[in-house]
C-alpha cells in the first residue's frame, strides 16, 4: 500500500454460513475492524517513511523495500487467500490473518534494523493477504438481499473514513510518540476485532473447496513479481548488472506462471477471462493508473516533509482532501456510469488524473499547500473517482456471474501489482543518487519527472481504454471498496 487509495472492486463470491442468523450482528464490527488493519497501517508508512529513514539511516532502496515488501506479498498472495478460506472456512482464515497482522505489526513496531522491519512488513503482507478476501465474504456470506447492500454500504462508508482520518492521524501518531507507535496500534484493534470474530458463526467450505490450491501458481508470482522489483530497484542503484539479469529472470518465471494456471484445474488465475477485451481493457488500465498514483503518492510525503520542512502531521493532512473526494464522489460517479456507461468515464477519469499530475509537477517547487499542492491532489481525486465506479462496472460485466469473484480478485491483484512496479522503479528517476545526499532542488526534480512519468501512465490507460473498451449495455454498479492494506 503506498497511499490512500480505492480498488476498483473487491467483492467475493457468496456463500452462506451456518449457524444463528443472531451472530451476524457480529460480523459488521469484526470485518471493518480487520479490514481497517491494512489500511491504517499502509496509509500512514508513507508519511512515516522520512521518519524511518532517519532512525536507521536507511537508503531509498530500503525504503521501496518497506513499501513494496508489503506490497509484494499482498498482490501475490491475495488470490490464494480466497482460496484458502474456500477450503478451510472463511471465519477461521479471517482470524488467522487478524493473528498474523499483529504479530507482524509488533514485530514492526520492536524492529531493531532496517532489514528487520522488512521481514514483518512481508509478514504483514501475507497475512493481509488472508484478511482482504476475507473480509467482505463474510459480509456477503452473512446477509441477503437490500441487507447485505446496507452492510456492503456501512462497511465501505466506514473504509471512507479511515481513508480520509489514516494519514493525518497516523502524521500526528509520528510527530507526537514516533514512527514506532504506527505499528503498535494495530495488536490492540487486531484483539478487538477477534473478540466479534469468535463470536461469528462457522461457515461451510464452497463448492470447489476440494480442488487443490494452486500452491505452483502463487510461488511463481511471488518469485517473478519480486524478482522484477529486485531488478528495478537495484537498477535504480546503479547496480545495472545485476538488475538487469534480475529482470531477465522474472520474465520466464512470468511466461512460466502462464502455462501452469493454463493446464491448472483450480488456477489462481483464470485466464479464459482475459478471451474477452473489455476484461483485459479493465485490468490494463488498472494496472497503468494504480502505477501511476503509487510513484505519485510514495515521493510526495518525501517532498512534503524533507523539502517543505512540513510535519508528518501536516504531510498526512495534506492529503485529506483527495481522500474525501474519493470518499464521497465515487456514489455519484456509479450513477453516472449508469446513465452513460463506463467507456467515457475511463477516457474522461484517467486525463483528468493525468492533468492533475502535471499540476502536481510544475508547482512542487512551491513550499505553499493552498497553491502550490492543494489544485493539483483535487484534480487528482476527481479523476480517480470518475475511474474507480467504471472500472468496477466494466471488470463485473464482463465476466460470467460464477465468476464475478475470481475476476474482482484479478482486479484487486492487477492494482496491487500496478503499485508494487511502479514504487520499484521510483529509484530510477533518482539516478543512483541517495536522497540523504540530495540537495532541495535534486529531489524537486526528481519528485517532477515522477509527477510526469505519472501523468504519462494515465494518459496511457486512457488510450487503453479507448482502443479496448466497448459499448456495452449499461448495468448497475457495484459499490466500490477502500483499498486494503
């Protein structure tokens, strides 16, 4: 997680538990705690990066290391994480990721190194990993009908607010007690949020609960996916050698995580979705703009803060304003994209976001928020929100309803994977250089082609969008989620 963000879509299939219909009162307050988990914490470790750099004197690659170790884990694994909690019940998967996250979390909070702190954050990852899919299929699994689009609802409205209050409140939590204390809050609302999980009912396995995990498959992806982030991240070293022999190896392991989902009889991956265009349109400018706002929104604290000389708290703070638009604009873009459909939107959404990141490049020299960085997060946020409700629209429509879940986890994996690159190759802007060595007006430049290479990012998944995205029928949107983790 580099940011407050939404996902596109992050809805499971539906199951229904067994047990008393009393216990699912239960359920609200357990899922949006454990959901609340990665998200508070992924929000505030940008703002918090400064401050760790500082602790360990750490260098940039370690930084993308603590973003993208997270990162990693979470787009590799999220898949199988719905699958494990298919076959071993979702309540029991859910406790296990809400256990898993607070041992990561203090193991954060008490790391005595640098590398330390990213062996929990790849702990956190996986166990987040369980935690998302998790989470919204006990809602659904739990409720029926007008019920469960309340709960939906009450559980996305309260995702909102964590968006918009995580990074000032997390800034403060820096500013006030320290970069520890961002890690140490989670135990307390993991043990909060498992005391409503024993309470839930036990639910039942799925029907293809007795396929086998597809244990290849997610080994591939963890092993290319972080052998291409290696190889970007020592790129942006200096180390060219060796990053380049890095990245050569994670492109086999791609083809290679292909040709087994391909032959798999329980892939994590169905790759006959991506027969139809509107699907594979979807989660290439997925993919692009979710690269795109996660190089934007990893340097802009950095900028924030070791330029500007602005407190953590007032770094988190700064960026409230594009989560309230996020929050509060996506309802009324869904109805848009009802009336009009998703295909303008996602022309319309990713210029703006692009337009907004010009503004964000060109005025970074600016110390003043009003002026210098308030325009540019607006623009941005209203491009995000009109992208976030066609995107959702467009990745539903075009799978088939027995589908639905597997297609919204490629999309949740397609945005994560999008960050996790993009955050990897943040180190090449800087030319090799360490930020600790940079002057004020290197890191402005850099944070500017940065800015650019970003807006360059949404102007190409509106041109995705263009070439890939049809004119289907209109239908109604699905609410969309807070990002998790």
């Amino acid at each position: 997680m580099t940011g407050p963000q939404l996902l596109p879509c992050e809805t499971p299939d539906v199951k229904l538990p067994r047990g008393s219909k009393g216990k699912t009162r239960w359920v609200l307050p357990a899922t949006i705690l454990g959901s609340s988990l990665g998200f508070i914490d992924g929000s505030v470790v940008n703002v918090a990066l400064p401050a760790i750099q500082g602790s360990f004197g750490s260098s940039l690659a370690t930084m993308q290391w603590l973003v993208n170790g997270y990162m990693l884990m979470l787009a590799s694994l999220i898949l199988l994480g719905g699958s494990v909690g298919d076959r071993f019940g979702r309540r029991r998967i859910f406790i296990a990721g809400l256990i898993g996250f607070a041992v990561a979390s203090m193991g954060c909070g008490l790391a005595p190194s640098a590398g330390w702190l990213i062996a929990m954050r790849l702990l956190q990852g996986a166990s987040a990993a369980m935690l998302v899919p998790a989470s919204l299929a006990l809602i659904s699994s739990a409720y029926r009908g007008e019920a469960r689009g309340r709960a939906i609802g009450t559980w996305a409205a309260a995702g909102a607010l964590t968006m918009a209050l995580g990074p000032p409140f997390g800034g403060w939590l820096v500013d006030t007690v320290g970069w520890r204390s961002i890690f140490f809050i989670n135990p307390p609302i993991a043990a909060i949020a498992l005391f409503f999980a024993w309470k839930l009912p036990s639910d039942g396995r799925s029907d293809g609960a007795s396929k086998p995990l597809d244990l290849r498959g997610s080994t591939l992806v963890v092993l290319s996916l972080g052998l291409l982030c290696y190889g970007l991240i020592a790129s942006g070293e200096g180390n060219g050698l060796i990053g380049g022999l890095a990245i050569a190896a994670a492109i086999p392991l791609g083809a290679l995580f292909v040709v087994v989902e391909a032959r798999s009889v329980a892939p994590i991956m169905a790759l006959s979705l991506f027969r139809d265009r509107d699907f594979s349109g979807a989660n290439g400018i997925t993919v692009l703009l979710y690269a795109a706002l996660s190089a934007a929104l990893f340097l802009l604290p950095f900028l924030l803060i070791e330029v500007h000389k602005y407190s953590a708290t007032a770094a988190g703070a700064a960026l409230l304003p594009f989560s309230l638009i996020m929050g509060i604009g996506s309802r009324w873009t869904g109805g848009l994209v009802e009336r009009i459909g998703a295909r303008i939107p996602l022309m319309i959404g990713p210029l703006a976001t692009g337009l907004g990141f010009v503004i964000l490049g060109l005025s970074g020299k600016y110390p003043g928020y009003w002026m210098g960085f308030l325009p540019g997060l607006i623009v941005v946020g209203l491009g995000m929100t009109l992208s976030i409700p066609p995107l959702t629209t467009t990745v539903f429509d075009s799978a088939p309803d027995e589908k639905s879940g597997t297609a919204s986890g490629v999309n949740n994996a397609a945005a994560r994977a999008g960050g996790l690159v993009a955050v990897a190759a943040l180190g090449l802007a800087f030319g090799g250089s360490e930020l600790s060595s940079m002057d004020a007006d290197a890191i402005t430049d850099a944070y500017r082609l940065i800015m650019f290479g970003a807006a360059s990012l949404a102007a190409l998944s509106a041109l995705v969008a263009a070439l890939t995205i049809g004119k289907r029928s209109v239908a109604p949107v699905r609410e969309p989620a807070p990002k998790r983790g």
